[in-house]
C-alpha cells in the first residue's frame, strides 16, 4: 500500500474534479437535465456541507451527511421518469433514515477510533446511551416510508411484507441496546442487521416493483 503515499493531494483533487464534472455533464447531456440537477445537489451536499464542513465540526455530519447518500437513487429515479414525485421522495427517505442508524451502530463500536481521529461523531461527543436513543425514531420512521411505497402502488404486497418485518426486527434489536450489557456485541450485530436490510429491501423492491 506504499502507493498511497505517493498520490499528491493536488493530483487527487484535480482527479476528482475532473470525474465530477465529466459525471454531472454525462447525465445533464446524455439523460436529462434533472438528474443532472440531483446529482449536482448530491455532489454538493457530500464536498461541501458533509466533508468540509460539518465532518470535522459537528455531530449533525451523520445526519446530514445522509443527503448525499440518499441522492443515487433519486438520481435513477429521475433518470427513468424525468420528474419528482412521491416515489422520488419516498426513495430519498428510505436510504435518509437508513444512513444516521445503519453509521451510529459502526460508530459505537470504533468509537475511541473516532475519538482518537478527532471526529466528532455522536457517540464520541454525546456518549454511546445518547446515541443509542438517537437511533431509535430513524429507524421507526422506516416502516411508515416503506408502507407509502405500498400504499402509493410503487411496490406490491410482498415487498410490503419483507420490509415491514426486517424494520421491525431491527426496530427491536435497536430498543434492545437501551438495557444491553456488551455495546459492542449489540452495535455489530445491529450494523449487521442494517446491511443485510437494505440489502434485502432493494433486492424485493427490484422484484416486487408495480408497473404501469
């Protein structure tokens, strides 16, 4: 890995200026403008308020942080439809929410990592018990963003199903650190549960996606 050591950091800011610019005119150009204007706000959100800004400042990084991940769907979504409607909003919360709950559980079990780095992550400024509560209406929310993707005809019946119950079950298993004893046994399964549920989720949604 001694190659790392030799990338100057003008030549990597250069590089990526070049592959965001040749990336936003690809969309802009060659699909429609609107995704285009998605994945600039994407870009954006990420460089700017999450990277130079807040990641090194404050605990809202996470959180707001989220914006940009949650961009790339919206983006495909956009590219397909040329528009933003409900499944557009529905897609950006979905992966919104994911994000704060899905990091934080990471974050509790690297946490003197983080400390050491000078990364003012949640559970490095607030304590992990503030940030186990935090988790908590995240990952609630999921379960009504999952049921209007259902109820506005996006997804069909099974894909109603399998979300509502891998959110319950990681629900549950976020109260459970509320009275659990092993932080760190707790947080890694919990991240666990919210890679293999987004995981699973997007896979249904492929499958059990309503066409009209």
């Amino acid at each position: 890995m001694d190659y790392i050591n030799h990338l100057k950091p003008g030549f990597v800011l250069g590089y990526g200026i070049i592959l965001g610019i040749v990336g936003l005119a690809v969309l802009y150009l060659l699909v429609n403008p609107l995704s285009g204007g998605m994945a600039l706000l994407g870009w954006f959100a990420y460089i700017v308020i999450y990277t130079m800004w807040l990641k090194r400042s404050s605990t809202w990084s996470t959180s707001l942080g989220g914006i940009a991940g949650a961009m790339p769907p919206v983006i495909g979504y956009t590219a397909v439809t040329n528009e933003i409607d409900a499944g557009a909003w529905l897609l950006f919360a979905l992966l919104f929410l994911w994000q704060p709950p899905h990091f934080w559980s990471l974050g509790i079990r690297r946490v003197e990592e983080y400390r050491a780095a000078g990364f003012p992550l949640l559970p490095v400024v607030k304590g992990v018990k503030r940030t186990k509560f935090q988790m908590i209406p995240y990952v609630f929310l999921l379960l009504p963003a999952v049921f209007l993707l259902y109820y506005y005809d996006y997804v069909g019946l099974v894909f109603l199903i399998v979300s509502l119950v891998g959110g319950l079950i990681w629900f549950v298993h976020t109260l459970s650190g509320l009275k659990t004893q092993d932080d760190e046994k707790w947080a890694k399964v919990n991240f666990l549960i919210s890679v293999n549920y987004l995981m699973l989720v997007f896979i249904v949604m492929v499958a059990n996606t309503v066409w009209s």
